[in-house]
C-alpha cells in the first residue's frame, strides 16, 4: 500500500508530501515507522514511529512532538494491534531524500 505523509509530525525522518510504501499486516518492532487507524476516527490514518509494545498494542509516538496538529500515543494513549495497519517499508519519492531508518540506527 501507498501513504503519502501530510503534517509534520513526523518530520525530520518525514515531511509533507513523501510517498511511503507500507506492508500490511508486517511484524512491528520498537523503532518502526508504522500506519495506524486514528483511535475514535477509523477513517483517518496516522503515520507514527512504534515506541514499544503495551500488552495488546502499541505505544505509538511522534518524533517531532511539538508540531502543529501532533497526536499520538500522549494525546490516546496506547494503540491495539487491530489498528496498526502496517509497517512502513521504504519512502520512494521524493528520491533525493535516502533511506528512512528506524529509530536509532
């Protein structure tokens, strides 16, 4: 599946306007960037990094907690696992931009 990232949360590892492929149902490990279904509004998704797993979920994080608009984790607490969509695999645009790591690698 295809996400494009909107709002800066996310940002530096994302920004605005970059193109993420996300493998669905993929296993998650503390440091991905994950896709999840907004708790409370299952029609909106959120591109977040996976913090560490709360017994049957995940607590999902901001890297840029201060900007506009951010909610995460802090803000909803603990995310189930039936709402992590997937894992994100790669961004491929723009191209210029390199590899997305996890965290602390």
């Amino acid at each position: 599946m295809r996400v494009r990232v909107e709002g800066e949360s996310m940002s530096p590892a994302l920004r605005p306007g970059d193109w993420l492929v996300v493998r669905r149902r993929a296993r998650v490990r503390p440091g991905d960037v994950v896709v999840a279904r907004l708790p409370g509004d299952s029609a909106t998704m959120i591109v977040k990094r996976a913090a560490w797993a709360d017994g049957d979920g995940w607590w999902l994080e901001s890297d840029n907690q201060r900007a506009p608009g951010r909610r995460d984790s802090w803000d909803f607490g603990a995310v189930s696992a039936s709402l992590v969509v997937g894992r994100v695999l790669f961004r491929y645009w723009p191209p210029r931009r390199g590899a997305l790591r996890r965290a602390g690698h």
